[in-house]
C-alpha cells in the first residue's frame, strides 16, 4: 500500500496532458524528455521539449509545453485521427541545461536501439538519418560490457 500525503501537502501541478509526479517547468529547469505511447499499437515515440522557445522573436517566452503532444509528422497524424485515450503522455525527467537535454535524448534512443525496432517511431536520433539496416550484434553489446568491468582479455583470443 503506497504512502497517502495529506491534500495540504500535496503538490498542485498544471503539467497539461504530462504524466510527472511533480510541478514540471521550473525556472530552473530547460525541458524534459518525453515518451508518448500508443497503447493501443503498443509502440512508442521519444522525444524533448523546451519549455522556453529558444531563438527567434519569442525567445525566452514559455513554450506550448503544456499542450504539445510530438514533433513526429506520423504521429501528429494519428493523433488527429484517434482518440487521445489511446495515448500516454509520460514526462521522463526534466534537465536544467540544454546539453544535458539534449545528450539524454540521445542516450535514451539508442539505449533502446530506437531505428531498429518495430517498437519506436522513432527513425531518427539528434535529427541525423543513418540508413541502419541491422542490430548492434549481442557480440558487440557482451565485448562493450566486458571492456567496460575491465574484463581480462587474452590478445590471442581477442
């Protein structure tokens, strides 16, 4: 049984359609990573948003962060087509620098090898198209981590 915080004590949160445990878009903080699933397809889409606009007339004006549902043309266009129900809308965590923003959207798309697997929307990652055409070999992902616990390794047999 979970903790039950009194309603004195509770956090008011105007976090749009974001699932987040807490008040996202401090003063403090630049933006967030974001996955939409599509629960009825069982696929998902990652992604960042500012929650300030960053360049242009407008720059440093809060963002539509609060209303803004995906960068993903294919997406959006599902999302004009079906019931929003059928959609999550998950706040993954917010960063204070737009680097670190950034590298985690990075990180997190290849964490789960986005382009390739049926699984993502996403084809793209920090918006460079590579024509991936197979999967980082289960070889590839052991010597990685055996490399990373400094594994011994014999250089005959490596």
């Amino acid at each position: 049984m979970g903790i039950i915080v009194p309603a004195a004590k509770r956090i008011p949160k105007d976090n749009g359609h974001w699932l987040f445990p807490s008040t996202m878009g401090g003063k403090d903080k630049v933006g967030f990573i974001y996955i939409v699933r599509d629960n009825y397809l069982k696929r998902f889409y990652l992604g960042k948003k500012n929650y300030r606009a960053m360049r242009g007339a407008h720059k440093g004006d809060e963002s539509n962060w609060r209303r803004y549902m995906s960068s993903s043309k294919g997406l959006k266009a599902m999302l004009l087509e079906r019931p929003k129900e059928e959609f999550d809308f998950i706040c993954i965590e917010e960063y204070k620098t737009a680097g670190t923003l950034s590298y985690s959207e990075t990180w997190s798309l290849c964490l789960v090898e986005a382009p390739t697997t049926p699984y993502w929307y996403n084809q793209l990652i920090g918006k460079v198209s590579w024509k991936v055409k197979e999967k980082i070999s289960d070889r590839h992902k052991a010597r990685m981590e055996s490399v990373i616990n400094m594994a011994d390794f014999n250089k005959e047999r490596y």
